[in-house]
C-alpha cells in the first residue's frame, strides 16, 4: 500500500466491497467477503495476518478458506505451515473474476 493517505485502505472501502461480493455471490458469507477484500486490497495474504488485523479467531479464518478454496473455488491455498496452521492464500481466477465483476475493477 501507498503511503499516501488518499490511497491507504479504510474500514469503509473494504465494508463496501464486502458488500458488493455478497450482492455479486449469494453463497460468500460476510466473512468469506472480508477475505476476498484483503486479498484484493493487500490487506492481509495469510490466515494469521487476517485474523490480527480483522479481530477473529483463526480458527474461523482456516474454516472459511476451507469453503473458499474448495467447493466455490474462490481461493487457491499457496502454502500451510504445519507447526502454525498459517496458511497463505491467493485469489484463484474465479475469484479474480468475482472481485471484477463486483467493485467494476480489472
């Protein structure tokens, strides 16, 4: 991220594209939402970094990237520390595809 301060990210920005995620996908839940916006936005590309930052336990981070990266497809699992469970994350194509369609982006 920029260390401008018109292009830092905000709470508003990303409550926005959650919301436009979840109007797009039926199936995405809030949380669900909140991932994808934070890979979009830099925010955070691993389960323990999100977690920190959004203020949930990472248990339910792990959870929900089990949804993302398996039935809908969303998601594409980099790599899984064993020890840590953290697990880094990335849009996979369908995702990309999503986030496009839905904050108007490319």
């Amino acid at each position: 991220m920029s260390a401008d301060p018109k292009d830092e990210i905000t709470e508003e920005i990303i409550l926005e594209a959650v919301a436009a995620l979840r109007a797009e996908e039926a199936a995405l839940s809030p949380l669900g939402a909140a991932i994808l916006a934070a890979l979009h936005f830099g925010v955070a590309n691993d389960t323990r970094t999100f977690s920190r930052k959004f203020g949930i336990a990472h248990a339910l981070a792990l959870r929900e990237i089990t949804a993302l990266s398996g039935d809908l497809d969303l998601l594409t699992v980099i790599e899984r520390n064993p020890r840590t469970q953290r697990t880094e994350i990335a849009l996979s194509e369908q995702g990309l595809h999503l986030l496009s369609r839905a904050t108007g982006t490319q």
